[in-house]
C-alpha cells in the first residue's frame, strides 16, 4: 500500500468507522428488527472511535485529498471535533438499548455524510456530501410520515436550485474546486450578473439546511414530533457541518488572488457580489425569527428549535466579518452554540420522561421540587440569549466587536434587541417554574441522568467564566488551507 493511500486512509478514519460500524450492525443483526443492548453498545463505540479519530488530527499538516475534492486542514478539524462531540454526548443521552438497529445505521450514515460537508472543497462534493448527510435523516423520521413529506418536498426544491446554482458557477469558471473557482474569478473576466445568480441560488440551498429564516420556517412547525435525539441531528450537527461549508466556500471560492490591498486579519474578495449584505439580511431575519417567535410559543421542544435558528444567525457575523478573527469567532460560538442546545435538548427530555409534560404550561411550580434540573435548564436558556457572565454573552461580544462589522450597526442592534426580547421570555418562564403548586412528586434524577447533566454544564459554565482557552483553540482552528 502506497504512502498516499495509507495518508487518505488516515485521514478519512473517522468517516471508514462510522461505515465500518454499520456493517457491523447489519452482521450483527440481519433481520432482526428489534434493538438490544449489544446494538446500541456497537453504536456507542463506533461513534466514540470516530470521535477520537477525529481528535487525534488535530496536529496534522494541512493538505487536499482526492485531487482537491477534500481539505484536510484545521478547520475541517474543528468541525468534525465539534460535530463528534455532540453525536457522542447523543448517542449516551438519547439512544438506548429500545433503538432500533436501523435506526442507529441511519443516524451513523448521516453523521459520516456531515463529517464529509466539512471537508468538501469541491462544490459538487459538496452537494453529494449534504445528501449523504440529509436522506437518511428523512427515512429516520417515517414515524411522523405527513409533515416529513412534505418537508421533503421543500427540501428537494431548494435542492434543485442550490443544484442550479452550482451548475451556473460550473458553466462560468470551468471547475468545481474552490481554489480554481478563485484563480479563475481573479485572473479572467466573468459576467457578475450569473456569479451573483448562482450565488444567490446555492446560498438559498445552504441557508434551507441550516434552518436560516427566511428560507427554512417549516422545519419548526413539526420538530415537535420528533425524537430528540434525531432532533440533535438536524438542528446541531446539520447546522454546524453546512456553516462550517458555507465558511470554506466563501473564504476560499470567492478570494481574490489579484490584489495586494489587505488590512490586517483580512481577506480580500472577488468584487460584484455583495454576499456580506444578503448573509447579514438572512442573519437578522433568523435571529429575530427565533427570538420573537417563541414569546407565543408553548412547546419545548419548538423553543428549543427557534433558540438554534436564532443562534445560527448570530453564528453568521463571523463569517459576514470577512476576516480570519470573524472565522475563530464563528468557530469558538458553534461550540458554545452545541453546549447549550445539546444541554436544552436534554432538559427537555428529563422534563418529559420525570413530569410527562411537553408544554410550557405543565412547568407550573417545578422548579420548587427539582431545583437543579430547572436551574440547569435556565442556565442554558439564558448562556442562549447572552445574559452576562455566560458563555453566550462572550460569545456574542466576540461576534459584535469584530473587525469589518462598522456598516452593519442594524445588525448588531437588532441582536441586542432580540436578546432583550428573549430574556423577557425567561423571566415569564422563571415566574412560571417557581410560583404556585405542583401536585407532582417525581423521584430523585438517577444516577446517570445526573453525571450526564453535571457533564453538560461544566463547559457551559467554564466557558462562562475561561473563554480564552476556547479562543485560542479557535484561533488555531481558523486557518483554512484555501487563504
């Protein structure tokens, strides 16, 4: 075996385990249709084998594989140790030994197809990697078949444009790697009006699968009828993999090669398409689209949703920065995004399997009774709308203070407005939880559940009071090989 074969090899591991561990599932259980424990234990450590393979490239040096098609480099680091994180802290806090064997195979299938998004540096890869990631998702959800048609619908039309959208980029530069895509844009004369178009379009499809308002509002409407732990995938490790590929198609497609004007921390872009000002458009309807939204909202786990979309949105003034600061931003507040979504995500479980309510109505006094679940659960509630001395608020005065951000004052403000907005839905649910009477007296949090919360809010809280180590991370993270 060649040197080149054994270095691709290497660095697609995490990916090879997580197809290795669903043929082994399928050996393991045939026709069987019924989960047991050694499934779910064949689950357990496959995804926890990915996500130490993911780890162990932290120091590698960066370099593309596969003539282009994929970048092995920090970044891609970042997202797979992010992204393997939360499908590890998933598969022990929502999966059991009750799962399915097909739906563990499933939710692996879509989890390797998210580890490729990152590392895609082909625009058609890309969109074969984003597949990958998504259809299993939708055969995973037969259980609430209506909604998850017509979803699908929708998503297959944003689809095809993002498709259209490549194949006009494809038509106008002659490749489908990024770093091609720039060289020609930087050298050659192009007709602005199909690269603004096809911009447009694939953009359109990125911001459907990230849930960005206003393309994406549909999602929401069903969420609550699916399991939390496919709800993870959709809304944390699917968010995280196509911000993270939208990052590396704009930093590194869109570069201009044929300048020398640079300031320091920026990067220099192909003139003629204004995507700093339609990403900040999307970027403020997002975030108030979550925020406001949920001041009507009753269902957990639909509040839940609409904080991440909020959230994703905030996540966007990294990259609209157009700067490397902006990159290690975005990178620092995704991880604080999936602490505190995977930590709301498991609040919302323990809330319905201890009290058997779903609705903001059924917390009526709880808080009185179960002190540390719903103290917890307002920790993470509030490190989401950027309360001081939380994590989110770091985050979020990392985003706003960053360098290219002086003409998109509108944008800041209406952050800190919805954020306003959302700390009064606290406060509502706060006089909720810990006024009047509960007739309920469930039993004290296990063992498990408990280890498993502590575990959740640990970063959350260190990152409140540390947020340099994270930074430092980020910053290091934030090196694309493309710039």
């Amino acid at each position: 075996m060649s040197q080149e074969t054994i270095n691709i090899l290497f660095n697609f591991l995490p990916e090879i385990t997580a197809a290795l561990t669903v043929l082994i599932l399928n050996i393991f259980t045939g026709s069987d249709k019924k989960g047991t424990r050694l499934t779910y234990y064949i689950f357990v450590i496959g995804i926890v084998a990915s996500a130490m393979f993911s780890f162990a490239q932290a120091y590698y040096a960066p370099q593309q594989l596969l003539s282009g098609m994929f970048c092995a480099d920090h970044y891609s680091y970042a997202g797979r140790a992010i992204m393997s994180s939360v499908m590890a802290i998933s598969a022990v806090s929502f999966f059991g030994g009750k799962s399915k064997p097909h739906e563990l195979s499933l939710s692996l299938v879509s989890y390797a197809g998210a580890l490729l998004t990152v590392s895609a540096s082909n625009i058609f890869m890309l969109f074969i990697s984003m597949q990958v990631m998504l259809i299993p998702l939708y055969l995973l959800t037969h259980y609430t078949i209506k909604p998850v048609i017509r979803y699908f619908v929708f998503s297959s039309l944003f689809t095809a444009i993002m498709l259209y959208g490549i194949t006009l980029l494809y038509g106008l530069t002659g490749s489908g790697e990024y770093t091609s895509i720039s060289k020609f844009l930087s050298f050659n004369p192009f007709n602005t009006l199909i690269l603004v178009l096809s911009f447009v379009l694939i953009i359109t499809g990125l911001a459907f699968v990230s849930l960005l308002a206003p393309f994406n509002l549909s999602f929401p409407v069903f969420s609550n009828k699916l399991k939390n732990a496919h709800l993870v995938q959709f809304t944390i490790i699917n968010v995280t993999a196509v911000l993270f590929a939208a990052g590396r198609f704009i930093y590194t497609a869109f570069q201009d090669h044929n300048t020398f004007i640079t300031t320091a921390g920026n990067i220099s872009f192909i003139g003629g398409v204004n995507w700093k000002l339609m990403l900040a458009v999307i970027s403020v309807c997002s975030i108030l689209a979550g925020n406001l939204v949920i001041l009507w909202q009753y269902d957990l786990k639909k509040i839940t949703v609409y904080i991440i979309i909020s959230q994703t949105g905030y996540l966007l003034t990294g990259i609209i920065s157009g700067s490397q600061q902006g990159l290690a931003a975005m990178l620092a507040g995704a991880v604080i995004l999936a602490v505190n979504s995977i930590g709301l995500f498991y609040c919302v479980e323990l809330i319905n399997s201890r009290y058997n309510v779903t609705e903001t109505s059924g917390l009526k006094g709880l808080g009185r009774s179960d002190k540390l679940l719903f103290i917890a659960f307002i920790f993470f509630l509030s490190s989401s709308a950027g309360f001081p001395l939380t994590s989110g608020f770091n985050s979020k005065l990392i985003l706003y203070s960053l360098p290219g951000m002086q003409g998109y004052f509108w944008l800041i403000a209406a952050g800190i407005f919805s954020s306003a907005v959302f700390l009064f839905f606290i406060f509502r649910l706060l006089v909720v939880l810990f006024t009047g009477k509960n007739a309920q007296n469930p039993p004290k949090i296990g063992t498990g559940p408990l280890i498993i919360l502590l575990i959740l809010l640990f970063p959350a809280i260190f990152f409140s009071i540390f947020i340099s180590p994270l930074l430092n991370w980020a910053n290091y993270c934030s090196n694309l090989f493309g710039i």
